[in-house]
C-alpha cells in the first residue's frame, strides 16, 4: 500500500510541475509578446520562440501515450482503478507513460534553458531525436512485455538520456560561464 501511495505522490508532483512550467512558459511568452522583458534577459527571441514550439511538438509523444491509456480504460476492466486485473498491455503503457512524463518534464525545462546557447538547427535537432527516442521507448517497452526481451526499450530511453544530458550539460556550461566565467568547453578548462 505504501509503495502505490508514494507512486501515486510522484505522479501528482510530475503532474504538477509540468502544469507550473507551462504557466511559466505562458507568461514569460505573454510577457515578451507584449514586450516587457528586458532585453538582457533574452538576446534572441526567435530561439526562445522556436524552442517553445518544439517543446509543444515534444509532448507529442506523451500525448498518444495518454490517449492509449484512456482507450485501454474505457474499452477493458481497467476502467475500474479500484479493480486489480489490469491487462499486460494497460499495465506496458502505465509504466511507458509515467517514464515519458518524467523524461518530457526534465527535456521541455532544460530546452527553454537552453535556447539562448543553442542554435536554432540544433534545438529543431534534439527535438526531433526526443520525440523519435520515446517513440521508440514506447513501442520497444510495450514489445517487451509481450515477447520478452526487455533491451528493446534501451535504444529510445538511451537516445532520450543522451539528449537530456547534452542539454543539462549546455545549462551547467552556462551557469559556469555567468556565474564564474569558466566555459567549460574551453581548452584551458581541462
């Protein structure tokens, strides 16, 4: 029982901070629309425009997974969250959904982050690697549990973690670079 109610507060944090970084993303995209952000804060808007649209096209995954699992509700037992008897296929996508809600989270926070230091070909890039590895994720997590071969899932989730962690890296990078003046890019650094 203890462990369902700690997934069931994980899932409503994610849940949470997924609705708290879209309202923020709304009002910092209302605020440079109307013109009231400083031009300090953000030097090229068009990154910062590109990479809310492509985090809107990140979701896209999450989003098929989500109707998936409503489809699965309305249309067998599990329909019933109180009933036990789920079916392999509900229980595949549950557990592909959740990871993909996690994943989509940590890429859409580190994407806005990051568009000031990125390109717009390389945010259009990582974008399109994203979207691509979870779908691979999903099919490859949802094969697995029918045929038994769990590694089918590890090409899309090692794809989706390669991407995250470039991101986090540019962000670390450009905290080091504001914060202490060290590029850790840089020759002299290693």
């Amino acid at each position: 029982m203890e462990k369902t109610q700690s997934s069931s507060l994980l899932k409503k944090l994610a849940m949470y901070s997924v609705l708290v970084a879209f309202a923020i993303n709304c009002f910092v995209y209302l605020m440079k629309v109307q013109n009231l952000v400083p031009a300090y804060l953000y030097t090229d808007f068009s990154s910062l425009d590109l990479a809310l649209t492509c985090s809107a096209l990140s979701t896209l995954p999450l989003m098929l997974m989500i109707l998936t699992v409503m489809l699965c509700r309305i249309f067998t037992r599990a329909g019933n969250v109180l009933s036990t008897s789920n079916s392999n296929f509900f229980t595949l996508n549950k557990f592909s959904l959740q990871n993909t809600l996690e994943q989509t989270f940590l890429f859409v926070a580190n994407l806005l982050a990051a568009s000031s230091s990125l390109g717009k070909e390389r945010i259009v890039i990582l974008t399109c690697v994203f979207v691509l590895a979870r779908f691979g994720f999903w099919t490859g997590y949802v094969l697995s549990g029918f045929i038994d071969l769990p590694f089918l899932r590890s090409p899309g989730f090692c794809f989706t973690l390669l991407t995250n962690l470039i991101l986090v890296f540019i962000n670390c990078n450009a905290f080091a670079k504001q914060a202490f003046q060290v590029d850790l890019l840089s020759n002299n650094f290693l």
